[in-house]
C-alpha cells in the first residue's frame, strides 16, 4: 500500500514539474525578445522598460528553477 501511495506522489511530482518546466520554456521564449538587437530601441524611455521586463523574465526563470528542484528533491524516484 505504501508503494502504491509512493507512486501516486511521484506521478504527480512528474506532472507539476513538467507543468513548470512548460512555464519556464514560455518565459525563457519570452525574453528571448528583449536580447540586444531583437528589436531597435526607440528611445531611452522604451530601453529602460525592455530591460526591466528581461530582468522579471529572467527572475521568474530563476524561481521556475529553484521550484523545479526542490520538488525533485522532495520526492525521489528511489
């Protein structure tokens, strides 16, 4: 019974970490907008927001990593 019950945890370990692995694959295609040269800044007042905005993109990516982790670590395969 206790197998049982280990494999349900892991069965939805593997689903919230492919749900934030997914997360994490939008922001990292998102930000991929605001690299130097994806598109010619207009003026300084757009640059400071783009840079801002790939500075929360990359924040989250950070967390969706971490968050990944420690689910993976909670529940090992073994």
């Amino acid at each position: 019974m206790a197998d049982i019950n280990y494999q349900i945890l892991i069965e939805m370990r593997d689903k919230i970490v492919t749900y934030l692995e997914g997360e994490k694959k939008i922001c990292e295609a998102a930000l991929k907008a605001y690299e130097p040269g994806a598109i010619t800044e207009s003026s300084e007042e757009i640059r400071v927001m783009r840079e801002r905005e790939a500075i929360k993109l990359r924040d989250r990516i950070y967390e969706l990593s971490r968050h990944i982790e420690v689910i993976k670590a909670m529940y090992p395969n073994t």
